[in-house]
C-alpha cells in the first residue's frame, strides 16, 4: 500500500473482476496557522495559569500584595480561581488542537475570562499577569479572525478522536 494521501486500487464488491475504483486514504483538513497557534498558546497559557494558581493555594507568601484595587482577594482565593482557569484554558486548547468548532468560542470566552481576571490580579505578580496577558489578547485575535478555518485536525496538531 502506498503512503498517507497515495491513491490505492481496491476491487469494487459486487462489480465483475477487473473493474477497480481508486480510493482515497482520509485526508486532513488543514486549519489556519492562527488557529493553531491560539491552540497551542491556550494549552501554554493554562500550564501557566495552572502554576500559579498552585503558588497561590501552596504558597501564600510567595506572592506580594502592592496596592489595594479593586478586587482584594485572598492570595489563596486567587490561587484557586487561577488554578480553575488553567484546566479551562488547557481543556480548551486541547480541542481547538482537535479541531472543534464550538471549542473556538469557548477558546475566546476563556481567553477572555483569563484576561479579565490577570488585569485585576496584576498587583500580586504585575511582569507575569501582563505576559500572560497578551497571549491572552493574541488568542483571542487568533481564534476570532480566523476561527472559522478550524477543520477536522489543525497542522501540528493532536490527531483527532
């Protein structure tokens, strides 16, 4: 048999012998760039909210309270939300990775929930909130300007279930 894509002649069942038809090995419906790179920045950006969400709950010294903002929450109800936000965001990137339709828009709601939630927890860590930030923003421009392209499997991505 020939490799992934070749055209490979398979006897039609009820035909007489000698008639062949030429199937076709799946093909891969390749995604926008943009989409995966949202993809993969969503599997990136919940490692990175994961880990500190687990600072926040493990360690409530580590992080250091600057001024007083809006919202002043606990370091470990912090730790929580962030942790809460990291499986959201690593989930989700999983499935943009997939190909999924629906899983663009959740991609764009928890990029967005993740950046709601960095700007007003930026006193506690300002560097770290505002570069998770814009791989926030970048993702959301990703999957907004080009989440219509998501196909079956994204090139370089996870092969589809």
């Amino acid at each position: 048999m020939g490799s992934r894509g070749d055209l490979v002649a398979r006897p039609v069942p009820g035909l007489s012998e000698g008639w062949f038809h030429m199937a076709q090995s799946p093909s891969v419906v390749r995604t926008s760039g943009w989409v995966s790179f949202a993809g993969w920045m969503l599997l990136l950006a919940g490692i990175w909210q994961g880990f500190l969400g687990l600072l926040g709950v493990v360690g409530d010294d580590f992080y250091v309270v600057g001024q007083n903002w809006i919202a002043k929450l606990d370091v470990t109800t912090w730790g929580w939300i962030h942790l809460a936000l990291g499986v959201l965001l690593f989930v989700t990137g999983i499935f943009v990775q997939l190909g999924r339709p629906w899983a663009t828009w959740l991609g764009i709601i928890a990029a967005g929930l993740s950046a709601i939630g960095l700007f007003v927890w930026a006193p506690y860590y300002p560097v770290w909130a505002v570069t998770v930030l814009v791989v926030d923003v970048l993702v959301i421009y990703g999957l907004a300007a080009h989440g219509g392209e998501v196909g079956n499997e994204s090139p370089g991505g996870i092969p589809g279930l």
